[in-house]
C-alpha cells in the first residue's frame, strides 16, 4: 500500500530535549516536505526536499533541521526544543510536484 | 509572496443543503490549486486537483471546483452536504515555478442534522 508513516504519532518532550521524527514514503517520490499546523494559520511548510541530498527552507524553518541521505526518508530534527514548536506535524511526498500524499501526522507537546 | 485566502473560518449548512467554500490566491502566473479535507483528528485527503484545461473539474466525495482567473479565485462546491462531510477544508496553491505549496487558513464546516 502506497503511504507516507511518520513517527512517533504523538510526543511529549522539555524544552531542550532534542527530538527526531521520522518520516517514510514507499512510492520512491523525489519530493518531501515537512508542514506544522496551527489553529488558523492552515498548514506552513518548514523544509522541503526536491531530492537526496537536496534540501531547502519553507515559510517557517527556524528551529527545525532536516536531512535527506536516502530518497524514501525525510527526518525532522528539533534540536532544541521550545514551547512555542508545540503543534501537529505532517511529512508529505510527491512525484514531480503534483499533489502531496500526507503522513497521518505527529501531534507534539514541548512542556 | 504567493498566497491563499480562505475568507470564511467557520460555515454551517444543514445536511442536504448545497454548499460552496470560497478560496482566492494572489495574482501570478497560471497556479496548480487543490482542496484537500481534514477530518477531525485525520490526516489530509486530496479532493481535487486544478492543473489547467476545462476549469471546471471534478473531484472526490460529491465535490468540484471551479477556477475563474478574472477572479483570482477557486471555490469548491457541493450541490447536497451530507453529515460525514463535516471536517476542515484547505485551499492550496502550488508555486508554478518551484516546489513551495501555500495553504490557506483552513475553512471549518459544520453539518446540522
């Protein structure tokens, strides 16, 4: 089955404690990006991947790192988190930049 | 910067009602626009999708869009809501140039048995 799995599904953390979120696509897609999502600001993109070893910044990228060593994976790194990063998460692929096939998503809390 | 505005936060219809949600983007080149659902507490779901062609394109669950370019707009409808369609709608626009997709705010949509 065509997917895109993240996880964890839903983290509580500290301030400070870095974190890595995961994220897979089974559909050998060259893009991947990474959205967090506030209530009534929609989803913002914080890094996208055009391919391995590609990577560039989205709407919001300050406090996040990527990295992109294989074409199926797409970590998000938070290496030191803040409160203000507490929000749901989702990792997207695509083929060609068409539409986005969406993660089920990570709800994190930075405490 | 490329935007996308979704004017209505929150709309309420009853079931069977008709039903249009409204999204305009900021002026540019010919832009690839889709509405995708959230269900509460779901991931994201693609309904449709508008690349270019008949501006009038169909998508998933009952629903189609239209594009209007004199009007910078992409508003999705749907001529009889059922309760299950109850879930947050997003109206996205693709950079027609590079890889950045813009979402706006997110329209809620409430159903009334």
């Amino acid at each position: 089955e065509a997917q895109v799995t993240q996880n964890p599904r839903y983290l509580i953390t500290v301030t400070g404690k870095k974190l890595t979120v995961t994220c897979s696509q089974n559909m050998n897609h060259e893009y991947m990006s990474w959205y967090r999502q506030d209530p009534g600001l929609g989803l913002r993109q914080i890094y996208y991947s055009m391919n391995v070893e590609v990577t560039d910044k989205g709407d919001v990228p300050e406090g996040y790192k990527v990295s992109r060593k294989e074409k199926r994976n797409f970590p998000l790194i938070l290496e030191s988190p803040s409160p203000n990063q507490t929000s749901l998460y989702f990792c997207a692929s695509s083929s060609s930049s068409l539409d986005e096939f969406f993660g089920p998503g990570t709800r994190l809390t930075v405490l | 910067a490329q935007s996308v505005t979704q004017p209505d936060i929150h709309i309420t219809v009853s079931e069977g009602a008709s039903l249009e949600l409204r999204c305009n983007y900021s002026y540019g080149a010919t832009p690839y626009l889709f509405w995708y659902v959230q269900s509460p507490g779901q991931g994201l779901q693609l309904l449709l999708k508008y690349f270019s062609g008949d501006t009038l394109v169909q998508g998933i669950k009952g629903f189609e869009a239209e594009f209007k370019r004199s009007q910078s707009s992409f508003n999705l409808r749907k001529p009889s809501v059922h309760w299950s369609d109850a879930a947050e709608y997003f109206c996205v626009r693709r950079d027609n140039y590079g890889q950045n997709f813009v979402f706006g705010p997110g329209t809620r949509l409430s159903v009334l048995p």
